[in-house]
C-alpha cells in the first residue's frame, strides 16, 4: 500500500528494555498531514516510541501500521521499502563534519539513488534552498550557527523525498528565536510539501505553535494518557497530568496568550 495515503496505526504497543517496561498498550493514529506530537516528561519514553516507530527499536508486543503493511511483521525487503518513505533528523542534526553541507545532503541520494554526480549536486542544492540555506553549499558544518545546522540536517532528511519526516527535539540546543524558526519552517514544509510530521518535543512554543494531533507518555503509570491537539487537551480534553505539562511554569502561561 501507498504509504503517503495512509496513516501511521500503531496498536497495543509495549515498549521495554529488558524486564523493565517502559510504555504498555499504546494505541494511536498519526493522520496524513498530521504534525504529531510525542510529548511526556523526562524519561517516559518519547525517543523509545519514535525509534520504533523507525524500526530502530523492536517493540516487546503490538503493531506499527504503514499503510496497512505492519513494519515489525513484513519481509525485510518489505521493511526496507516502507522505511524509504521516511526521513528523520536527529537532535544534533548528525552532520558528516568533514564533508560540505552539499556532500551532506548528497550523501543519502549517492547511495540510494541511480542520478548522476550533476543531478545529485543539484537536489542537494534545491533541498537547502527549501530550508533556506541556499549558497551555503560549500559551507561546513562547523562555520555555521546551531539553527543553521539543524535546517541542513532537515535538508538531508529531505534527500529522499520522504513522505513522513520524523524529529527527535528538534529544538534542543536552540536560542527561541532559532527554535521559532524552526517551527516556522515545519509548517512551511507540511503546507508546501504535504508532508506528515512526528515530533519529539517537551517545548512548550512549539507544542502549541506545529501540533495538530499528538499523544501525551504518563512515566507514572507508563501509559499513554491521553492525545489529540494540543490547544483542545489544554482547553479541557486533556486529562489532570497532561494539563500539569501543558501549562508547567511561566512559559507554559506565555505560551497560551496566542492561542
């Protein structure tokens, strides 16, 4: 099936490390379009749930969905082929530091695609152009700033064209200006583009300025309590904890003024 006209279903997830259960049950639908969000407090299991969501960590029970195909229950040939309509960028934009910002880009098309070096070079070009780091090709990563860094990893998880972008805290490492723009730049991609989000987040600015759906990790009960949009859960869907972390000190009460 199509992966880019399907949701992402994952059904009674459990999650464990050893004896240790992080997260049991977990029951969700990432909607085409979605800019989902992973939110939770400190170690409840938010990157878990998106490595498994990637296929980089098996689950102990349950089912990851790609357009009806489950990722952890398919041949590895079909695996492969649901994973290549996905792109992540890590939270230190993990650049190649000895190559260009271009060879960077470069990378994932050389090695999985059949174009030529000048058509390569050129795909390269146009992704950082999307994120607005057009004419630094020949740049480094260590002659530019953070921000810059993290929209050149964008950059490259767009190689591929993916139809689903995954990002672990996106943010991290971020002035709130670079972090604004960021957020910006997320919801240019998905309105340009297309494109679906699953984002690893415990900002506060960016829940509330990308989320449109997302699900809420308890480290208490190590459960999921409660999802949707976030503006709805803080409005009155969500339940007493997830309130408590939507709404968590002055800027969880400067972050509602716009809403």
């Amino acid at each position: 099936m199509n992966v880019a006209m399907t949701p992402i279903e994952v059904t009674d997830l459990t999650l464990a490390y050893g004896d240790f259960t992080l997260m049991r049950d977990l029951n969700f639908t990432v909607r085409r379009g979605d800019i989902f969000i992973i939110m939770g407090g400190s170690g409840c299991g938010k990157s878990t749930l998106l490595r498994a969501l990637m296929g980089l960590k098996t689950p102990v029970t349950g089912a990851v969905r790609y357009g009806g195909t489950d990722l952890w229950r398919c041949t590895e040939d079909e695996r492969r082929r649901l994973l290549r309509n996905i792109g992540v960028l890590f939270q230190g934009g993990a650049l190649w530091t000895s190559m260009t910002l271009a060879e960077n880009v470069a990378l994932p098309l050389s090695r999985h695609t059949a174009l030529s070096d000048g058509e390569i070079y050129e795909q390269a070009c146009l992704k950082l152009a999307l994120v607005g780091l057009a004419g630094f090709e020949a740049y480094y990563p260590a002659e530019i700033s953070g921000g810059m860094r993290k929209r050149a990893g964008l950059a490259r998880a767009l190689a591929l064209d993916p139809h689903i972008l995954f990002f672990d805290e996106p943010s991290a490492g971020l002035d709130p200006v670079s972090s604004r723009h960021l957020d910006d730049l997320i919801l240019q991609l998905r309105q340009s583009l297309d494109m679906t989000f699953v984002v690893v987040t415990h900002e506060l600015a960016s829940i509330f300025a990308i989320g449109s759906n997302s699900i809420f990790l308890n480290a208490e009960t190590r459960s999921a309590d409660g999802g949707g949009d976030p503006k709805a859960l803080l409005h009155g869907a969500g339940s007493a904890h997830v309130k408590n972390f939507l709404t968590r000190g002055e800027a969880g009460r400067g972050d509602t003024h716009a809403l």
